[in-house]
C-alpha cells in the first residue's frame, strides 16, 4: 500500500508539470489526430507567408532582372528629318532607331510606341535639319543582342549610324547627367560681309572682319536671359536663364573654291532655336541690320524679334 501511495503522488505531479503538459499537447499532432486551434493558425500562416514569397521573388525576375540599361552613341545627319524626338506624323531620327530596336530583337514591339516603357532618354534635343556626330540616347533593352552595332547599321538608312554602346549603371540617364553640350556650326564667311559689299564665291574674310564676329560672338558668354532666342518662354521663367560657356570663330579654311569658318558653342543647355538665333543675330549685326545695342536689349523683358540662322550647318559635338 506504501508503494502504491508513492506511486500514485509521482504521477500526480507529473500531470502537473509544465514540460510533460506542452509534450501532451503535442501528443495528438504526431499521433494524425486534429491539431489545436492555435497550431492551426499559425501553420497557416507560415504557409501563406511562404507562398507570398515564392511569387514575390518569380515577379521581380519576370519584370527587373531581364532588363539591362545602356548608352548608346549615334551620329546621323539631319537633312531630311524634323529633328531627333519622335513626333507623329513626321520623319524623325527616333522613329528610325526605335524600329530598328524592335526588329533586332532589343525590346519588346510595344515599346516603340511608349518609349517610357524602355526608360528612353535623348542627350539632346536637336531641330528640324540639325546633325550630330555625338547623340547619347540611355535606355533599357530587354535582350543583349550578340552584334547589335552591326545589325542595327544595316536596318537603319545609310545618315544615321550607331558608333557603339555600353552598359550603364540602373540609374543613368543621358539627359540628366549631361552638364554640358558642344556644337559646331560651319558657315561661309560672305555671311558677314557688310550689305555694301558685292560678293561671290571667291570672296575672302577681311581680319578685322573677323575679329569682330569673335567679338560679337563674345558678348553671349556668361548667365544671361535667353527667353527672346526661343519660342514659348518668358522673361520672368527661371528656364529663360542659361550659361554659355564658350562661343568661338576658327580661322577660315577653302573648300571647293569656297572660304568657311566654324563657330563653336559650349553651354550647360540650349532651347529650342537658341544657337540657331544667336548665330542669326550676329551675322545681322556684322551685316549691318542691327547694332551690338540689341543683344544687350535682348536681355531684358520687352519682345525683341531675331532672325534664325538655317539649320543645315549645325552639328552636335558632344
């Protein structure tokens, strides 16, 4: 009876033990049985976080990881086309490149239309008639094609060529990151001789001539408002400001019987007509419609009309 009595306590605090109770709670999950309510939902959820993971990662390789981001270089010649950007209804350089992206197989048919879609960016916006030996366009394209350079030249007509690309960084971007923009602009040098001065195609610059025009040239250099060389911008917007960094006049040089210079401009951003009409203003000047007093009243907020000078002839550098 002792021994049963002993026997009979032991067991006692056994049922009471908190280690034994968590086992016995156990007991029916491993023998098949329902498992408590709480083991229930915690299972379910571990398995629905699970799963939640699962296609989180499948979505992001369906949608980021086949996507890689180049920059691109290209030279074209702008005869003929109605400037780089893409627009409806017009010849332009963009809906020559975009095509020949689509049909190497760089991305994806509904790109050419959205070019959003492809995070496309344009170094440089350049006019009706304007070329560029230096166009940087940034995009994401969705195949490396093996000899893209190669397969695109042949698609695209023979005055826009693709010099080559690189692969970039997610976040590059061809506009944003550029701080600055060179252009040429090749003239013959009767554009400045004075009205009264009959002239021919055997016509050569005189030197003080030409150092006039480096120094009408001269005057642009520096912050100043340029809302009277473009269209749609007035003089109190912050974007009528810009900051040209260098405008230069090469000494002239004979082709095919004919003397040319080139002027050179370097500013942080141009506008739409804005070298077009600083040439024109000075070739006015050195001609003898307008004073050097018009630049200066070009500056200020009353409407000053400026001639434009003809796009063929101005080329992107850089």
């Amino acid at each position: 009876p002792v021994m049963l009595k002993c026997i009979q306590s032991y067991l006692n605090r056994l049922k009471t033990h908190p280690t034994l109770l968590k086992m016995a709670e156990r007991l029916p999950v491993s023998l098949g049985k329902r498992p408590a309510e709480t083991d229930e939902v915690d299972s379910k959820s571990e398995k629905h976080s699970k799963k939640k993971k699962k296609q989180h990662v499948v979505q992001l390789g369906k949608s980021e990881g086949c996507k890689r981001k180049i920059a691109m270089l290209v030279a074209y010649s702008g005869a003929g086309y109605y400037g780089v950007q893409i627009n409806p209804g017009f010849q332009t350089i963009e809906s020559e490149i975009f095509p020949a992206l689509v049909k190497v197989g760089a991305v994806p048919q509904d790109h050419m239309n959205t070019p959003s879609k492809m995070w496309f960016q344009r170094g440089s916006r350049t006019d009706k008639g304007v070329s560029a030996v230096g166009q940087i366009f940034s995009l994401k394209i969705t195949v490396l094609v093996p000899d893209l350079v190669s397969k695109m030249n042949e698609i695209l007509p023979p005055q826009i060529r693709v010099i080559g690309y690189t692969r970039t960084t997610n976040g590059f971007d061809s506009k944003n990151w550029c701080d600055s923009r060179t252009y040429t602009y090749m003239t013959p040098t009767y554009a400045f001789a004075p009205l009264t001065k009959f002239v021919t195609d055997e016509y050569r610059v005189e030197p003080e001539i030409l150092t006039r025009v480096r120094t009408v040239l001269s005057r642009f250099l520096g912050t100043h408002k340029f809302h009277n060389f473009t269209s749609g911008v007035k003089y109190e917007q912050a974007c009528a400001s810009r900051y040209i960094i260098k405008f230069e006049c090469s000494e002239p040089y004979v082709r095919e019987g004919i003397e040319f210079v080139t002027l050179e401009v370097k500013g942080q951003s141009f506008m739409l007509h804005h070298i077009r009409k600083m040439i024109g203003l000075t070739v006015a000047i050195l001609r003898g419609y307008c004073g050097e007093s018009t630049i200066d009243a070009s500056w200020g907020p009353d409407k000053v009309d400026i001639p434009k000078a003809p796009g063929l002839g101005l080329v992107l550098e850089t």
